[in-house]
C-alpha cells in the first residue's frame, strides 16, 4: 500500500480549522477514485509533556504508486487540493510513503 500523507501545523482558529476539516474538506476527499482508506489522527502532545507543532495528520491510501497517479489527475483530487490550499495551505505538509512489512 501506499500512503499520502499530508501534516498539518497548528491552526490559529482551531474550531474553524475542525469545522472545515470535518464538514468540507473531508466529504471531498473520500470522493477521489481509487482512494481504500483514509486515516485522521489528531495530535495532542510531543514527548515531555510538551506541546506539538503540529495538530493533525491524514494518511490516505492507495493501492500502488500507479493507483495514486491516476487518482491525482482525477476531478475529485483537483477538488479536495483547490479546498486545500483555500483554508490550509500554509499549514500543510504533503509526502508519499509506503508501508513497509
């Protein structure tokens, strides 16, 4: 399998940053063909008690490395990327991964 991976930085306005998350932002990204699962963790903490840079992370899978190129060229991908940038473009981070066994 292989993984999409985006990370996200701490918002300004978390409740608005979860509203869009949950109610937009997700609702278009489970459209995207060839998507198996889609993963939401959020982040409550680093090591030592203190306090992460980063709020969540979404790994989203697929297949195989084919199966994600033709699900990035796909309609519904280009949508959940515009939303994206709109309402976290300057916290995201994204990268591709696989599992290993």
């Amino acid at each position: 399998m292989v993984k999409l991976i985006a990370l996200y930085k701490q918002p300004e306005d978390k409740e608005a940053f979860d509203e869009h998350y949950k109610n937009v932002h997700t609702p278009i990204t489970e459209k995207i063909p060839g998507l198996k699962k889609m993963e939401v963790t959020k982040i409550v903490g680093a090591p030592g008690g203190r306090e992460s840079k980063y709020y969540l992370l979404c790994e989203m899978y697929y297949e195989d490395h084919d199966a994600l190129k033709a699900a990035m060229k796909t309609d519904e991908s280009k949508a959940s990327g515009k939303d994206l940038m709109s309402f976290a473009g300057n916290l995201v981070t994204m990268m591709i991964g696989e599992e290993v066994e």
